[in-house]
C-alpha cells in the first residue's frame, strides 16, 4: 500500500521476519530493504530521481508510527511499525544459530566494531565483516573495493547505517556489484545499539512522537532537518487523505 507515493510493506512485523528469513534460505539475489521513515518518503516525495532509486527497493518499511497510522487509515489491517533498529536486532537474533553470515557498514570510527560485540552479546558470533566507509563522495572502484571485500567474507546480509538519504544511494550502488541475500539501510540501528544515542521511550515513540524526542536530545543535528519534513510530512498526507476521500465519495 502507497504512503506518499511510496509503497510500505503492510503485513506486520512478525510477517516481515519470517518473510526475511525465507529469502535468507535462498540463493543470493541482492536485494534493497529500506526502513522508511518520513525523512524518506518526503525526499522520494520532492526529488524524482531519488524516488526512482527507492521504488527499487523490494520493501520500504513503515519506519515511523504516522505512516502506520495512514496504512490503517487505508485499510491494512495487519501493518505495524518496523523500525530498523528492531528489525536488525530481530534478524540477528533469530538468526544466531544459522548459517547466515552478516556485515557491518557504516558508523562512525569503531561504531560497527562495537556494534558487533553487541551481537555478540545476543548470542550472534556470524559478523564476519565489519567497515566504516569514509565521509565523502565514494568513486565506482572504492563502492566495487568494498563489494569485494564483502564477497570475499560470503556475507549473506548487509547492514548499512550512513544516514539518509545517504545510504539509500549508497546501497543501491553497492548491490550491482555484490553477491549476497539482503542488504538492509537501518541508519541509526548503529548508534542506538551501541549506546551512542539514546533511543526514545516505547510509551513516546507510540504517539508518534519520536521525532520531538530525538530533536530535544540532538537539536543542533536535526533541527533544520525536523522543521521541513514534519510539516512537509502532515501536509503531504492531508493531501493524500482529501484525495481519499474525493474518490470514495465520487464513487459512492
């Protein structure tokens, strides 16, 4: 189902880790999962070629509770929030006794180091890789350089956390050139669950108020950022709502 023109995986949580694995059972396909959250579907939203690169990716995660509740709104009765963060920490723990080998990309310095001690931690010993890409326009060679480094470990799952939009690009170049199952944009999954930043409280981030938090908590960072895709993001979906509505009561 589509949330400002983007289409969100509706089926749940639950369904979404066992869909995950089942193409973790597979052969390798390279395929683009994007935990989406109203950052994402604003700049797919205002930006056409960024749009184009999204509508790539065989899932886009409603990453955020307002998106989820649009998803309802329209009738998907299933849909619930997949956070990446979650949904990294699920993978990797359901999959600590399988033969399912992952890497770490992104962070700054020694975060996806630490990051792999914190699988370690949940009983997950298959991070055979872990890099921290520089911070500047990579060529094609160091996005084939770090493909082949990648291969060379027999990844089968990717985990990229550079930020978007950064990394949706990012990885969407990566995957013409690597031989794995999954690679996944989960962003702040790396700070988070190495305790560099705090995640918000559960009772918060169910009133959809997990941007206000991190706002107050890094306002230098997200301010600017926060202050155009919040309004952007409720308008937009006013938008879609009258639009809604105007064919619901037309063909009433």
């Amino acid at each position: 189902m589509r949330i400002l023109g983007t289409e969100l995986y509706d089926k749940g949580f639950d369904q979404l880790i066992s869909d995950s694995l089942q193409i973790l059972e597979g052969q390798p396909k390279n395929l683009l999962i994007s935990p989406s959250d109203a950052n994402v579907l604003v700049t797919a939203k205002l930006d056409a070629d960024f749009a184009k690169i999204l509508h790539e990716y065989h899932w886009n995660l409603p990453d955020g509770v307002p998106s989820v509740w649009m998803l309802k709104w329209k009738g998907a009765k299933h849909a619930n929030r997949c956070s990446g963060p979650d949904y990294f920490k699920s993978i990797l723990e359901t999959t600590a006794k399988k033969d399912v080998k992952h890497y770490l990309c992104g962070g700054a310095p020694r975060v996806a180091e630490a990051l792999k001690l914190t699988c370690q931690q949940w009983g997950n010993h298959q991070v055979v890789g872990t890099l921290c890409p520089p911070f500047k326009a990579l060529s094609e060679q160091e996005i084939i350089e770090i493909a082949d480094d990648i291969n060379a470990k027999s990844a089968d799952v990717v985990w990229v956390g550079l930020g978007a939009p950064k990394q949706i690009y990012f990885a969407h170049r990566l995957a013409k050139y690597t031989q794995v199952k999954l690679i996944v944009t989960i962003g702040a999954a790396f700070d988070f669950h190495t305790g560099r930043v705090k995640k918000a409280p559960d009772f918060i981030q169910k009133m959809g108020l997990e941007w206000l938090y991190r706002l107050v908590r890094e306002p230098k960072r997200l301010t600017k950022r926060y202050f155009k895709i919040v309004p952007l993001f409720i308008f937009f979906n006013l938008l879609e709502i009258k639009s809604f509505l105007s064919k619901s009561s037309s063909k009433g």
